[in-house]
C-alpha cells in the first residue's frame, strides 16, 4: 500500500512510479514517437528516409520557386477576369458581388442552422483577415527596379511614356552588350518582350537565328532572345560588332524634344549616360534616337533607366495616373508603350522573401480585401442568425423560413446578375459574357439541382417493373455514363443548335449547362437506385397494406429513405461535377479555367511564360472548393442525417 | 412538323383502341386477354414508321395509321392458336385494369420516345440541309487535309493486309491471334477462365517469338508527324493513340495506386500523411487542370530543343546535348522523351524461346514442389528453384543468340542549316504530359479503393496469420491482398473506364487520340453528326472492352460457391 493508494475501495494507480518501473526514455516523449512512427523497424526507416528526401527536394523546390521566381502579378492584375470572366462588363461587377454576398449570407445561415464551423476555420478566418490588414502594412518598400530598355539597330523604335513629379531626377545610361557576360542568363532575363511566346520557341526561332548566323548578320532580332529567355541559357555564337551610335531623347507631353544625350559614336568604351531632372509635374516620353548618317551601325545594348515611377498598364493603374497626371501624349512610332509597363520589368529570378510578400503577396491581399471583409461580415451576420434560429426559433418554422429564403433567392440573384428590361440600374446582361469562378460555381449549383428530378425520374424509371421504360432509361444512362462528357460536350456545341429549331439562338453557355445536367443526371440516377435498393421490401408492403397507391408509395416511404441514405454520394457527385465543368473551357466558354487560358494566351498582355502561376492558382481554387464539399460529404456520412437514419433502418 | 405529331397521336390511339378491342375479343372467346395488347403494341410501332413519308394531313395520318392496325390485328390475333383462360375476370373496365394501364403506358412510352426521335431527326436533317452542312455519312470517305503529330500510319501506300497476306508467317499470326481470340470468346461465356488465361499465354508467347517480324512492322508505321489519307483512316490513328496512352495509363496508375493505398494504412506517420495529401490533391483537382499545368510546365522548365547549340556551330558535332553522341541513352526535352531504340534481330528468336522455355521449365519445377510438399511435407521453397531456371534459359539464350538486339541511339546530325533528329526514339511530350497526369489521377482514385479493399479484410484474418508465423509481406500476400482483391475489383474495373474515358483530355494538350483526329476532321468538313455517331461508336466499345476484361479478372478471383 505504499505506492498506492485507495480511495473508498477504488484501486488507482501510482502518482509516480519508481524508477525500475518508469518505461524506458527512448520509449517516451519525442524519441518514443518517433522510434514509433518513423523507425520501427528498418523497412518502416528506409521508406521513411526514402520520402523525406523525395519530399524534401519536391517541397524545396516548389517552395523556393513559388517564393522566388514565380511572378504571380498575373493572379492579382486578372482577379476581376479570374472572377467574372473576361468578357463581362467591369462596370457590372457589383452585381455579381452582390449576388455572391446573398449567396454566402444564405450558405451561412444554413450552415448555422443545421450544422456548426469548426473553431479551426473560424480561427483561420480571422488569421486571413489580420494577414489583409497587417502584411501590405509592414511590409517592406522596395526600391524601383532599373528599367532595361533594349536597343537593337534594327528593331523598331519603341518610344515609352512615363510620369515625373517636378524635381525627380531620372538618369538613362547606355550598357554595351559586348562581353561575355552580358550574354548570360542575368541581362536577358530581367526582360521579356509583349509579344514574347515562349511556347513557340526551339525550332523556328532556332533556325531563323542560324540562319542569320550563317549569313553574318547580326545582331539578333529581339524575338529571338526573348524567346530563349529565363530558363534558356543562350549565349551567341560570335560576338556581335558593336558600332551603334546612339542617343538618348525625352520629350513633354507636347511631343517637343527637351533635352538629348550625346551619340555614343560607336564606341563600346564610350559609356553614355545622363541625368536628367523633370521640370514639372506631368507626362513626358524618351525613346533612342539613332544618328542619321550611321543607321546601318550594328549591335545590341541595354538602356538603363533608374529611378522611374514605374506601374502596371491595366486600365485601373493607367486611370489612376491620368486622374492625377492629365492625358498621357501621343506617341508618334509603330509599336510604343501607351505607360510604363510593369511586365516589362520581370524579376530575374533573384528576390528576396522579403520582397516576396511586399511586391508578390501585398498586393494580392490588397486586392481581396474589400471583398473578403464584406464577405466575412455577411457571412458572419448569416451565421449568427442561423445560430440564434437553431437554439431560440421554432425549428419546423425556422426550417420553412429557410427554405423559402432559398426558393425566393433564386429569382432575386437572377434579376440582380442578367437584369430586368425595365430597370435601368440593371441593364439586360448577355449570358455569353458570364464567366470566371462565378460561372463555374452557377453551371455546377444549377447542374446539380436542374439534374436531380430527371436523375430521380431516371433511376425509378430503371427501377420499373415495366420492360419498355426500364429499357429506355438503362439505355439513356449507359449510353451517357459510356462516353466521356467531352464527347456530349461536342454533341451541345456542334449538334444541339440544329436538332431543336430556334436553339441557334440558345448561347452556348446554356447549352453547356444543359448537357452538364444530363450528364450528371445519368450519374446521379445511378447513385439513386443504390439508395432504392438498399429500401427493404418491408417497407413497401407496409405501405401497400395501409393503402398507400404506387405514387404514394415512392413519394412518401421509399425516396425520402433512398434519397437520405445517398446524401454523401450525391455530395461526391457535385465535387465530381465542379471538376467536370473545367471541360466546357475546351468549348469557347469562359469559366473558371477557360478564363485563365484565356488571360495566360492573350498576346496582348504577355504572360504566355507565366503558364504555371495561373494554373496553380485556379487549381488551389478548385481544390479548396472540393475539399471543403468532400469534408462536408464526410460529415454527413458519419453524423448527419444520412448515418442517423441508416441506424434506424 | 405537324403531321409527325398528329401520326404519333392517331398511332398511340389506333393502338391503344386496337389492342383493347382485341382484348375484349379474346376475353369472351375465355382465351388470355394479353396476346391482344401485346399484339396492339407490336403493330402500334411500325405503323408509326410506315406513316412518316406519307402525306402531311391529319386525314391521311389518319387512315394510314388506323387502316392496317384495323385490319391486321384482329387477323393475326384469330390465326394465332391460344391458350383457354383459367378464370373468367371480364368484369373490370379497362380503364382500371391495371393490366390494360401497363401495356398502354408503355406503348404510350415507346411512341413517344420513337416519335421525339423522328422529330428530332426531321428538325435535324431539315436544319442541316438549310445550312451549308448537308448531312452525308459519306464524310468518313473524304480526304483529311490536316495533319496528326503522331501515330500509326493506316494509309494505302503501306496496306496492312496485303503485306501480311504475303508473309506467311504474320498472316500465320493474324489467324492465331484471330482463332484464340475467338476461342477465349467463347469460352468466356460459357465462364472458363481458365482456357483464357492458357489461351492469352498461348498468344502472347506467339507474339514474343514473331516479335523480329512485328516489331518492324510497327517501327515503320509508327512516325512523328503524319498526314492520313482519309478521315477514316485519321481516326483509326487517333484511336491506335487512346489505346496506346490508356494501356500504359492502367498498367502506371495501377502500381502507384496500389503502393499510395498501402501507404495510406501505412503505420509510419510519414508515409501514410504523404499518401493522403497525394489523395487529396489529385482528386480534388480537376483532370483538365493538372493535365495543362504539366504540359506547360514541362514545356517551361524543360530544356529546349537545341540547348547548348551554340557548340555545334564551334566544335564537333559529337559533344551536342551536353552529352557524346552515340553513347547517350536518353535525353529530356521540350519535344519529349528521346530514348535508345532496341531492334530485336532475326536471331533473337532464340533469346525469346528459351526465356518462354525456362517459364514454362520453371511452372513445371513448381508444381513438382508444390505437390512434393504436399505429400511428403518438404518446404516448397518455390522461388529458390525457379528463378534461376529462369536466368540459366535466358543465359544460354542470350550466348546462343551472340547479338541479339542493336541499338540505335538518339542524335542529332546537321543537314546544311538545320538541324535533325536522328537515331533512337521520341516519346512525344503530350503523350508524356497526358501519361503523367491520367496516371496519377487514375491513381488517386485507386488507392482510395486499395484501402477500402484492404480495411474490409477482418483484422482476425490479419492476426491469426501472424500467430501462424506469417512475416508482415507475407501477410500482406498470401492473406490480405488476396480476400481485398475480391473487393477491390469492381470498382478498379470502373476506375479503368473512367480512365479510357478521360484519356480524350489529351486533346487539350495536343496529344493526337481520337477525339482530337475527329476535331480536326469535324472542323475541316463541319460534318458534326456522322463525325458524332463514330465518337459514341468508339467510346462505347473501349468502355465495353475495358468492362469486359474487368469482369473476366473479376470471374477469377470471385470465391467459388461449392
């Protein structure tokens, strides 16, 4: 009884137990578990060993990337194209802001009413929301990078426009690209031309650049470097002859020459440079000039422009300047850049993580955070009164209301995002303009509910006693379930218009929608019919011996039990369908993924090289999107009501 | 339009009133009242498609539905001999006989379903001879002006049959392969599975042996760039590619989804929380999404074709690629997967045969042990015997053959300016991109599978092995795999058709299969229906093939009722 002690004859055991007793120190604590989980036994050791390194290279890999050389301006300048699709109208945008913030009010409350969110995901809200708040605060101001201007005797002369606040100094200076390091992956790679393709490299490029080799001519065109930029490491055959004589010249928003360097005469040692100090707050231009008597001078040099105001040429940042600045001037050349232009400015693969989260990560969270503010104080509202509903209301009542909230939802959505003819607030929206997430979520939401009733229609069809019917839906429903949507997809875009008359004038998005809804209906009403099988006969006859017709039968005893038993199933089924409405982007539609291609394929812009950052971006948007309905699907399976009634069955 | 719907009205009526008249008939006369309705339903239907070219006035819809219903019915209703009725039930009007509700319904369903069709296809062929698409199957005929990056080339110049009609021993093959075909057909309906899996080495073996003659054959047909002849022809080189991408798919995401499912039950923390996020993310993702993100990554980070060319135009053309010509095996580029090519010889034969010979040597050798240890009690100890039985044929094999492969490794010559190929093989990068990502997500989904399979075998299975001395692989083995299997099988089955059917994603990409070969011939000609109809033709019979193979795994592993 020494070491243990006994209260009202319940045996406990010992407080602390002596040494000889106490489990050895590598069985315990940090040691105990990893000799438990890690290196039980050698086999457990060398597959451990074994994915620690494939997982530490992978995940050093991407993680150094991501951090380093990724430019994801591309997801921060297109998020109102990620979001809304390309093609709809910007100054309609709020309507689908609205609309979502009713459709996250109403997804909040019955998340309140039936169900609770976890304390992690609340936490993880306010975590996202602090980083909103603090990180483009605090975050570090990096310093203009130097502008590289390229100039080529025999490439056009691009005259760039830029903003100066009176005083600025601005200096240009010419840097020969002669050695042998200006050639390597440094000087290149910090510019990529707009109409850089970097898919369209290799061959074409290749040979029209041996050719000229072979010819003597030099330099190269610019196309040709570019397109062998960043990861392609292109050093040239034979230094080029460097006799180029040129200057430097700015001019006022007026188009007027104020000030010109001196020629660099040829020389590669007659390093020209200029500092040159704005005499107003405004607009003004500068643009190599080439000597008129020396135009056949060949080579190929860097013009470097430090400490110019540089920005982003979407519509937003160029309005922002010309609010300030005035009307920036007409430039007098072929191909100018209208601004100073941002992706012409590409990290060359040097950042600092610092710099990561002030000129990567900042502005991303700057450009969502009206919109998750918004968001997160509607969801909260939605939540907080679906909770007040679930422990003070009448449930049966608040269970009506909520429902009818959703009925009347519906309508109201559709009025505020196509429009009504006679409000003039909200003008007719074409359906071909939808697109981005926003399509995404609406073709899979009304997939899944248009398909529910033709899916039900179909697996009690097959259920049929009747031979004519149940061969008519067997057929619908293999045939569907055997070939891949793509094929039903063509069958929408190419076949539909011509086999109904007048749905040439049906948009194709609708079109898709359709085909999307068979096709899932024929996958739902297989997960229907297991639900019918697993009904006990039992069941039946007790209604038909109360009295109970078929119709009553199905309706009232057996698909309220089949129906609840497959709930998880059918959650499979959507996740399965937002995945599956990525195939409508192959079909000229732009959703989620069809509006990246689109952005990451426009010429105009340039990120054809930025292929990985937008892919990546929608493929943590579309995994987020399923993970959270498959973990909900999981829920349900083990405490919702599907489980709840399977035990009493 | 008019006249179709008016036809399928009077035809669901005329039938209705036919069959229940008849019935009427038979029911007074004490005979079964249901071979009239049958009867009715029988007629109904063609008297719907005898009425679609006639007129297009509700009059002679009218009389042309009803008249041969009128008269036939009750003549081949008399003729036929019948059967007495048991009991007398004459009673219950019609209209709340069930029996009479039942036929009529479906008639009313069949009618219905007949007659949208014709409409649909009325409206479809009216509205495509208005448009500048004129519907005409014979589009398949036609020339195919586009070009296909790669695949076997089915084209008149090289004919398949004639070549083979004059070597005797490929057409020896083809009649083989066709006879055990057949036979493994037959067999499987009448569910031997057995004979199948004899007939299935049979040929496989005559196909490694005549693999000297195959493999060319192939080798040549096979390019990088071609231009079939006719549409037909494209899309049985687009499907050739399907086949080719969904064999390899099944066999890679069948490995990786069985080693992630173990790994998701794994008891080493790592491994088992690295399997779940590989889960997690490939199934959570979209196909199309992870297919475009490899390629073009791939197409980013991947070398370009001439890296490094700068030292042709300098230095020899032997150090190209970063690497000496003539030695290398493979190289990884922006084009693809270049790798050594091995030519089997005429005297590999020998190789082969004696590698067949020391399988068959070393089944025996284990048999012999299997039944020693059945009868006399010594361990078997199979595998000690016959592996190197195995390596001893293919030793003496590779010694009688002396040179039995050449190889032909991958280069680079310069012709002039440019630059060429040569030497060795490419396996292109959509075809390596669609690979990856059909195989990892196939995967994913397998491995889900793999571990359900596995948790459903009873844990009492797993300990009572152990206590008999079983080590952990050889629990794994001989006990658990084998009642998982049972299990797993089905939905394996579905997981294979699903990647048959997702193999068509490719087209995004590129990769020539056979969705892309109708594409680009639906888009030359605008001929969409036909192009339509041999989509569904194709996908279908892939699904039905894969299921089919399916089942037949399935038979074998089923447990056999006693």
């Amino acid at each position: 009884m020494s070491d243990n002690q006994t209260y009202n004859n319940i045996y406990v055991g010992p407080k602390d137990p002596p040494a000889a007793r106490r489990p050895p120190a590598s069985e315990v604590g940090v040691i105990g578990w990893l000799r438990a989980n890690l290196f039980k036994s050698l086999g457990d050791t060398i597959s451990t060993i074994l994915t620690l390194t494939i997982v530490t290279v992978f995940v050093v890999d991407t993680v150094s990337w991501a951090l380093v050389s990724a430019q994801w301006e591309v997801i921060f300048l297109n998020l109102r194209q990620l979001g809304s699709g390309p093609e709809f109208p910007s100054s309609e945008v709020w309507r689908i802001e609205l609309s979502s913030y009713i459709a996250f009010f109403l997804v909040f409350m019955s998340v309140g009413f039936w169900g609770r969110i976890p304390r992690w995901a609340m936490g993880l809200l306010v975590l996202i929301g602090v980083a909103i708040v603090v990180i483009p605060e605090v975050s570090v101001v990096v310093e203009e990078p130097t502008l590289h201007y390229f100039v080529a005797s025999d490439y056009d002369v691009r005259q760039v426009a830029f903003i100066a606040e009176e005083g600025d100094e601005i200096t240009f200076s010419f840097d020969p690209l002669t050695e042998d390091a200006d050639f390597g992956v440094g000087s290149f790679a910090g510019y990529i031309a707009n109409d850089n393709q970097l898919s369209d490299t290799s061959w074409d490029a290749f040979n029209s650049v041996s050719r000229d080799v072979d010819r003597g001519l030099l330099p190269l065109r610019l196309s040709d470097i570019t397109a062998l930029t960043e990861s392609r490491v292109f050093a040239l055959p034979d230094r080029p002859i460097y006799d180029l004589n040129v200057s430097v010249a700015i001019y006022n928003a007026a188009g007027e020459l104020i000030q010109q360097s001196e020629f660099t005469n040829g020389s590669a040692d007659n390093l020209v440079s200029m500092t040159w100090e704005a005499p107003e707050k405004g607009w003004y231009s500068f643009a190599p000039v080439f000597d008129e008597d020396n135009i056949g001078s060949t080579g190929i040099a860097w013009l470097k422009v430090d400490d110019l105001e540089v920005f982003f040429s979407t519509v937003p940042e160029t309005e922002k300047r010309v609010e300030e600045f005035g009307e920036p001037p007409e430039l007098d050349c072929r191909s100018c850049a209208t601004s100073t232009n941002r992706t012409d400015l590409r990290f060359n693969g040097e950042r600092t993580v610092p710099q990561w989260f002030s000129l990567q990560l900042a502005p991303y969270l700057t450009a969502i955070s009206t919109f998750f503010f918004v968001t997160l104080a509607v969801s909260s509202a939605g939540y907080g009164m679906g909770q007040v509903a679930k422990y003070r209301g009448n449930r049966k009542w608040m269970t009506r209301s909520l429902v009818f909230l959703w009925v009347l939802s519906l309508p109201i959505q559709y009025v505020i995002v196509i429009g009504f003819e006679n409000i003039d607030d909200l003008p007719i929206i074409d359906t071909a303009d939808l697109g981005g997430l926003f399509l995404t979520i609406v073709l899979s939401a009304i997939g899944i509910i248009a398909s529910f009733p033709v899916g039900i229609m179909l697996a009690l069809g097959r259920q049929s006693d009747l031979p004519v019917i149940k061969f008519l839906c067997t057929l619908f429903i293999e045939v569907v379930r055997g070939v891949p949507l793509i094929t039903l997809l063509f069958f929408g875009l190419y076949i539909l218009l011509f086999v109904v008359d007048g749905a040439r004038d049906v948009d194709r998005v609708i079109r898709m929608g359709i085909v999307l809804t068979l096709f899932t209906a024929a996958y739902l009403a297989e997960v229907i019919r297991g639900g019918l099988q697993i009904i006990p006969k039992g069941q039946i006859e007790a209604a038909k011996a109360l009295g109970l017709n078929g119709f009553y039968t199905t309706v009232f005893i057996v698909l309220p039990q089949a129906l609840r038993a497959v709930i998880p199933a059918i959650m499979g089924q959507f996740v399965s369908l937002l995945k599956d409405t990525s195939l409508v982007a192959l079909f000229g539609v732009f959703e989620l993924l069809g509006a990246t291609r689109r952005i990451l394929t426009d010429t105009a812009t340039g990120y054809a090289a930025l292929q990985r950052e937008g892919y990546i971006y929608i493929g943590i948007i579309y995994f987020i999107l399923c993970y959270l309905l498959a973990v909900a699907s999981r829920r349900l399976e083990t405490t919702g009501a599907g489980a709840v009634r399977r035990e009493r069955i | 339009m008019e006249f179709v719907f008016y036809t399928i009205v009077v035809t669901v009526l005329a039938a209705s009133l036919g069959g229940i008249i008849v019935r009427e008939m038979f029911v007074r006369k004490g005979q079964n009242p249901d071979r009239g309705l049958y009867l009715g339903t029988v007629l109904g239907l063609p008297g719907i498609l005898y009425n679609i070219d006639v007129g297009n006035a509700f009059l002679s819809a009218l009389v042309d539905g009803l008249l041969p219903l009128a008269i036939a019915i009750p003549l081949i209703a008399v003729l036929l001999p019948t059967r007495a009725l048991a009991t007398q039930h004459a009673t219950i009007p019609f209209y709340r006989d069930v029996e009479v509700l039942r036929v009529e319904s479906q008639v009313f369903f069949a009618a219905l379903f007949i007659g949208t069709l014709i409409l649909l296809w009325i409206s479809l062929t009216g509205n495509l001879a208005d448009s500048e698409f004129a519907l005409d199957f014979n589009i398949y005929e036609r020339r195919f002006g586009a070009g296909l990056s790669e695949g076997i080339r089915f084209d008149t110049d090289w004919d398949w049959f004639d070549e083979l009609g004059e070597n005797p021993i490929a057409y020896g093959t083809w009649v083989t392969i066709l006879g055990l075909v057949g036979f493994s057909g037959y067999r499987y309906f009448r569910h031997e599975t057995r004979w199948i899996a004899i007939a299935c080495a049979v040929g496989a073996a005559a196909l490694i042996l005549l693999s000297p003659i195959i493999i060319p054959f192939l080798e040549d047909t096979f390019t990088r760039y071609l231009q079939p002849f006719s549409m037909t022809r494209a899309i049985m080189t687009g499907f050739s590619n399907t086949l080719r991408i969904v064999a390899v798919s099944i066999v890679a995401s069948t490995v990786v989804g069985v080693l992630v499912g173990i790994g998701l039950l794994s008891n080493n923390y790592l491994v088992r929380n690295i399997s779940v996020i590989f889960t997690e993310i490939f199934r959570n993702t979209p196909l199309l999404v992870q297919l475009i993100l490899i390629y073009q990554a791939m197409l980013i980070i991947l070398p370009a074709e001439f890296e490094g060319a700068e030292d042709l135009a300098l230095t020899s053309p032997d150090s190209i690629l970063g690497f000496t010509l003539h030695e290398e095996l493979y190289a990884f580029s922006s084009v693809g997967f270049k790798h050594v090519s091995l030519e089997p010889t005429q005297s590999s034969v020998w190789l082969f045969g004696s590698m067949i010979l020391g399988v068959v040597v070393g089944y025996l050798v284990r048999r012999y042990r299997l039944h020693l240890q059945d009868t006399k009690g010594t361990p078997a100890r199979t595998w000690r015997f016959v592996v190197p039985i195995f390596v001893a044929f293919t030793a003496v094999g590779w010694l009688i053959a002396g040179k039995a492969f050449t190889a032909d490794y991958p280069g680079v010559e310069r012709v002039g300016v440019r630059f060429e190929y040569v030497g060795g093989s490419v396996i292109s990068l959509p075809f390596v991109a669609t690979f990856i990502g059909l195989s990892l997500y196939t995967a994913a989904f397998i491995a889900d599978i793999v571990r359900a399979g596995i948790q459903s075998v009873p844990t009492g299975q797993i300990e009572a092995a152990r206590s008999l001395g079983l080590r952990g692989g050889q629990v794994l083995s001989m006990i658990v795999l084998p009642q998982a299997l049972r299990l797993i099988i089905p939905p394996l089955g579905n997981q294979y058709v699903n990647l048959g059917k997702n193999s068509t994603l490719g087209f995004a990409i590129g990769f020539a299969e056979a969705y892309t070969a109708v594409q680009l011939a639906n888009n030359e000609s605008g001929q969409s229906v036909p192009f339509f109809v041999g989509l569904m033709v194709i996908y279908l019979l892939l699904s039905l093939t894969l299921s089919v193979m399916t089942n037949l795994v399935n038979s074998t592993t089923r447990i056999r009722a006693r």
